[in-house]
C-alpha cells in the first residue's frame, strides 16, 4: 500500500495502479487497492461497486464511504456523494475530526463541503470549512504539511487566495 502510495503522489500513476491491483490480504485492502487503481486510471464508474461492496461489509471502514463518495464527486453526482457520506455518518460535515498520521483534517468532510457548495448550499459548505479550519488551528501536536496543505484547501475553498498560497 505505501509504495503504490509512493509512487502515485510521485506521479506515477500506472505503475502505483500496477500495484494497487496486485495488493494481497485481508479482502478490505485488496478491495481498497481495486479502488485506488480505478481511480488512478480515472475509470470512476467502476471504482463505485468495489468501493459500495467494502461498505457493505459488516461495520465497515470510514473510507470505503469516502472512496465511494469521492468516486461520485468525481463523476459529478454530488447528491449522490454526500448522501454516501450521510448514510454512513449522519453527522458528517457537522464533526470536523483530524486524521493521525500527517495530520489532515477529515476527508469526508472536505467532501462534504465541495458536495454541499456544488448543490448550491454554500453557506452549509462554508460552515464546514470554518470549523475545519478551526480544528487545524487547535491542532497542536501534529504541525506538518498535512495541516498547511488541508489550510491552504481551506482557505482556498472559502475564497482567501492569499492565505492559500501562504500556507
């Protein structure tokens, strides 16, 4: 998983889609590796039935929702995306969370945001961007360039170019 992370934030993109498809283990992570690879390969369409077959599993992972969303933003079917994300978590957009790791604030809520603004409920969207933003800000343990680069989306989203490029 993290070399096919690797080499697509290299721009790798068939080679990281090469090993994505190839991922063994536990039936979640080779399902997550299908969905990856499809969208890697811009193939959205057939990300959505492997990203809806994780989320049918029993108690199934946040991000099987946020593929599954994200394949319909990219798609442009944006009720489509947020009522992926409310059906797994009716608070979404509501509870901004931040994700261990390198410290970005919740995708399912920047998803939320993009879903909700391109509806025509900018003011929902911007309310979400604020408390992401405000949840960044609180954040003191984990300072990095996850949390400059989700405040730079941030400030992008809610119309402040200057403080995006900042950041």
């Amino acid at each position: 998983l993290k070399r096919a992370a690797h080499l697509a934030d290299l721009g790798a993109v068939k080679e990281a889609a090469f090993l994505y498809d190839r991922i063994e283990g536990p039936q979640d992570q080779s399902m997550f590796g299908a969905v990856q690879a499809a969208l890697l390969r811009s193939d959205y369409r057939s990300s959505l039935p492997i990203a809806a077959e994780i989320h049918a599993l029993s108690d199934p992972p946040l991000w099987s929702a946020v593929l599954g969303a994200y394949s319909h933003l990219l798609l442009g079917e944006n009720d489509a995306a947020y009522q992926v994300l409310l059906d797994h978590d009716p608070d979404v957009g509501t509870v901004v969370r931040l994700v261990g790791g390198v410290g970005v604030v919740d995708h399912a809520a920047f998803i939320a945001a993009i879903a909700l603004a391109r509806m025509g409920r900018k003011d929902e969207a911007a309310d979400i961007w604020k408390r992401a933003l405000a949840a960044t800000e609180a954040e003191t343990e984990e300072e990095g360039w996850g949390l400059h680069m989700a405040r730079g989306i941030i400030h992008a989203n809610l119309g402040d170019a200057a403080k995006a490029f900042a950041e």
